[in-house]
C-alpha cells in the first residue's frame, strides 16, 4: 500500500478493510499464547484468595440486614420523638 489508510474508512469500507488486514503482519501466536498463559496464571491466585474470605451471598445478606436494622430503628427513634411531642 502507497499510501495511509483512516481508520474512519476501513470501519465504513469492505474493500479497505481487506486491504488494511492485509497489510498487516502476521502474529507470533507462540508469544500470544504465552502472555495469555502468563496473564491467566497471574490472576487466578487473588481470585482463589478471595473466595475463600467472604462467600459470594453473605455479602448482599449482611447489606440487607443493615439495611433492614437500620430502617427499623429510625422508625422507632422517629415515632418515639412525635409520641412524646404530642
């Protein structure tokens, strides 16, 4: 190819398109491969870790108690404070 392709083209253009994967090299699948693996293993430690500390539904559980609690004790705190202004 002579000249620059714009991305803008190839994205609106089958011809280019073709014409700009063409041109460009082809991969080293083995280094691909490589840091894949290297990526995958790097972070399917943490992810172990983490699932051992706290399960995946005691944490939403836990929230809506909270919630749930803090709701019901500001009701009554509220009540509580119109009854003796009466």
């Amino acid at each position: 190819m002579d000249e620059a392709i714009s991305p803008e083209l190839v994205l609106v253009s089958p011809e280019l398109r073709l014409k700009a994967i063409a041109a460009l090299p082809d991969p080293d699948w083995d280094a691909v491969l490589t840091r894949v693996r290297l990526r995958a293993a790097a972070t399917a430690a943490p992810v172990v870790a983490r699932r051992q500390r706290i399960p995946d539904l005691l944490m939403p559980l836990a929230v809506a108690v909270v919630f749930f609690v803090s709701v019901t004790l500001g009701t009554l705190v509220l009540t509580l404070i119109a009854d003796s202004l009466r």
